[in-house]
C-alpha cells in the first residue's frame, strides 16, 4: 500500500501505523526550482516529534530531485507516525510504501 502527502515547513504526521506495519520505501521529491532541507521524525504512539526520535536533520534535496530512503525497513506499532517537514512549502512531495504485518 502508499500513503502520498504535501511536506510543508510545519512538522507533520505523514503516514500513521493502523495495526502493525513495515515500510518499505519512502521517496521525497523536490517538485521545486529551488533546493530544499527536509527534517523526518519516526514518532512513538503518545509522543511528539523532537530530536530524540529524529532521523534525517536538515538533508538537502536539490531541485526536481528525489530523497529515496530504503535501506532500513521500519516496523511500526499502532498508532505510530512518520513525521517530516522541510525548509519551503509546497516544494515537496512524499511517498510511503507500507505493508501490514
């Protein structure tokens, strides 16, 4: 399954876990002229994003490119969430690919 969200400069939930689940892929693209820095939380059921569950700080995505995290799958809880925010709005665009387990 995907979960496709906007990415604004506001840290925001982007995928939430519905039961258990793995991602398998996350791409951010920058649909932008312009460079842009993206922030990506992985974010316990009850907490919120902070630099204790941080996982990308301030990776730079350069214009009509695309970020591709798929190297370590996430196992996710329910209730879990993806938080992610960048440097300009309306410049970025995520996609999550996600299984239920």
């Amino acid at each position: 399954a995907i979960k496709n969200a906007n990415v604004t400069t506001v840290a925001t939930s982007i995928y939430t876990s519905t039961g258990n689940s793995a991602t398998t892929v996350m791409h951010f693209c920058n649909y932008a002229n312009n460079s842009v820095t993206a922030n990506v939380w992985i974010v316990p059921t009850g907490a919120t994003a902070n630099s204790i569950n941080m996982v990308y700080s301030n990776v730079t995505i350069t214009n009509f490119n695309t970020l591709v995290v798929d190297t370590e799958k996430l196992i996710l809880s329910d209730g879990d969430k993806i938080y992610a925010n960048c440097s300009i709005n309306n410049s970025l665009a995520v996609t999550v690919s996600y299984i239920g387990i």
